[in-house]
C-alpha cells in the first residue's frame, strides 16, 4: 500500500490516542509516518519568536526531542518508517506546507480539550479540512 502520514504534535502528546491513531493507521497502510512538533511562536497576531528568550527555544525543543524519540521508538517496534520535524511558527502554516512539501495523504490532529493550544483550537482544525490537500482525521 503505502503512503504518507502526518501527525500534528505538541507537548504533553507522547500518550495522547490522536498519536495512537496515526501510528496503527500507518501500520494498517504500511505508510511512513511524520510526525510535525510545532513550536507556537504567534503570540497576540504577530511572530514573536525574535522576542523569545533562548532558554525558552531550548526547553520546548528538549520537550519536542523526547516526545519524537518516544514515537520514534514505538514505530520501530512495529516496522513503520518514521521521519519527524521540529519547527517554529503559525501551526496552520506549517502544516500545510508540510502536507504539500511531503505529499501527505492523510493528517492526523488532536481533538480540541478547551485548553486554549492554537495546535488544537477548532479554527485550526477546520482551516486544515478546507484548505489541506490531506484527508483530516481528529482524534
């Protein structure tokens, strides 16, 4: 079969079933699974990352390390080729670009727990189902 897919990843997501998901949909599809941590660094409708502290780059980094190796590790148990990408910015906009650059099928994100994350507000989520080449799945 084959294929490409992408998971949206924040911190906290390492157990989250939306991760669950798009590694037992990889494995079903014998697809190569991504994994995309977004580093939110919009901040009151502008980019603010140049404001951030380097301290604060680094520990959302670190935190993006250990939930990528974690998913890593858990597809090699079960074959599935994995690639991963940390990066900063808008998560719509890297998401889409990220969807067109690598030619993903399928994105799978976290359904929204009213916690306030631009990574999983309904807004986003409905801006990737309109405007996204992939077919969304919300877990």
């Amino acid at each position: 079969m084959g294929g490409q897919i992408a998971v949206l990843v924040t911190e906290g997501d390492r157990t989250s079933p939306h991760v669950d998901r798009a590694i037992e949909k990889a494995a079903d599809e014998e697809a190569t699974l991504h994994a995309v941590y977004v580093i939110d660094a919009w901040r009151f409708g502008e980019y603010s990352v140049y404001g951030w502290e380097e301290l604060a780059r680094e520990i959302h980094t670190d935190k993006s390390e250990v939930i990528l190796d974690e998913i890593r590790d858990r597809c090699q148990a079960r074959g599935i080729d994995f690639e991963s990408r940390v990066t900063e910015g808008d998560p719509q906009d890297v998401m889409e670009s990220y969807v067109t650059a690598n030619d993903i099928d399928w994105l799978v994100c976290r359904h929204p727990d009213g916690s306030g994350r631009p990574t999983q507000s309904p807004r986003l989520l409905d801006r990737l189902d309109a405007d996204s080449s992939a077919s969304l799945e919300v877990v």
